[in-house]
C-alpha cells in the first residue's frame, strides 16, 4: 500500500453525512484520522466501531482508498445504523467506482476470520477514548462514543490481531497520552508501528497511529 500522510482541515469534508438527529455528533477526530488512510488500498477494510462511517467514507469520498474491493463497517449500536446506511448511498453516489460495501451489525469483540471471505488488508478505528473509572458519564449513547463500555484499547488489538492479514495495516486515533499503552500492548500482540502523526489542530491532543501486523514464521 503506498501510503502519503494528508493534513486534513477538519472543518472541510466531501459530503453532508448523516448522524442521529440527538445525542451523539461525529467529532473532527474523525475527519482528520480519515486522512490517514492510504491513496490506494487494494484489498479488503473493515471500519470498526464506524458509528456513522465518517472515518472510512470520508476517505473514499476525498479520493483515498483507491482499489478496494471491500468495506466492512462494523457497529455494535443500532442508534447509529440508519445515519450509517443512509451515508453508504451517499458515498456511493460520490465516488465513481465505490467498493463493495457492507455493514455489519456486531461487536468488535466477536468478530472472528469467519465474518470476511479473507483475511483484511487494512483496518481503521475511531475508538472510545475514556476507560472507565475516568471522566464523567454522559447520557446515552454518548456514552458508548466516549467511554471504554465495551471493549477497551486490548480487544480492540486483538481483534485486529484476529482478522488482519500478516503485514495489515491498523489506522486509528487516541490521545497522546495513552501512546505508551498502545504500544505495550501492541508489541504483546505482534503489532509494529510505523507512523505516528500529531495533527495541527487548535487544543487538540490526538494522536494519529498506523501500525502494522507482523506475525513470525515459524521455522520450517
């Protein structure tokens, strides 16, 4: 995959996407991670946790991702599945040759090789930031946007693990503080990073991640 680092200015999208009327609102965290994901990609993705799928969508909407075959958003929340299908026609109207693409009604905890016809070649995340115990709660759904309610930053990694192709790639966004946690638990699980990416926003402490799975072989 040829990959080329996009600064993003997050108040410039490709399209109206829809998002539920109430509660939760898509952030610019999503916007600016949709730039990290590379020209072309051919292949198989899957967005997990993609709410509204502004991360995957947005991209492919801007001109990335060019050559894939297939998307899989993967949403454990039906809150969010008629703004997510309504912005999977939208996307499809806006690029010329859309991937075959999908949703996937599932938490990311049970997703196993058996939910894609082969292993993938690239995932992106916008996770939950906040683990529990931090922060206050907000109401509902907000809640499962913000805090760590089910699944933290490790099943997040192991699933990764589970349905990325040997040298996949994993591009997600978290604060800079949580950096070091991802990489422990990253190298625990074979995962190498490759890039790191700080974006130029006003107060923003995101960090913006691409890793990738490197599996050893065993000797024959």
């Amino acid at each position: 995959m040829k990959f080329r680092p996009l600064s993003r200015d997050p108040d410039l999208i490709s399209a109206d996407w829809s998002q539920p009327e109430e509660g939760y609102r898509f952030s610019r965290d999503s916007v600016v991670l949709s730039g990290l994901l590379p020209e072309r990609a051919p292949g198989l993705a899957a967005d997990l946790g993609a709410g509204c799928g502004v991360v995957s969508l947005e991209a492919l909407a801007s001109g990335r991702l060019k050559g894939l075959e297939g998307l899989y958003l993967v949403e454990r929340e039906e809150y969010f599945l008629s703004s997510l299908a309504a912005n999977v026609r939208r996307a499809g109207r806006l690029v010329s040759d859309p991937p075959e693409t999908r949703i996937l009604f599932k938490d990311w905890r049970d997703l196993g090789p058996g939910d894609f016809p082969g292993p993938l070649d690239l995932l992106c995340a916008n996770p939950p930031y906040t683990p529990l115990g931090r922060g206050r709660m907000s109401p509902k759904p907000r809640n499962s946007a913000r805090m760590e309610l089910h699944g933290d930053l490790s099943s997040l990694l192991e699933c990764a693990g589970r349905i990325l192709k040997n040298g996949g790639l994993f591009c997600l966004s978290l604060p800079r503080i949580r950096l070091a946690e991802l990489l422990r638990i990253g190298g625990r699980l074979s995962f190498l990073p490759e890039f790191f990416h700080f974006p130029a926003v006003k107060n923003s402490r995101l960090a913006l991640v691409r890793l990738s799975l490197r599996l050893r072989r065993r000797p024959r």
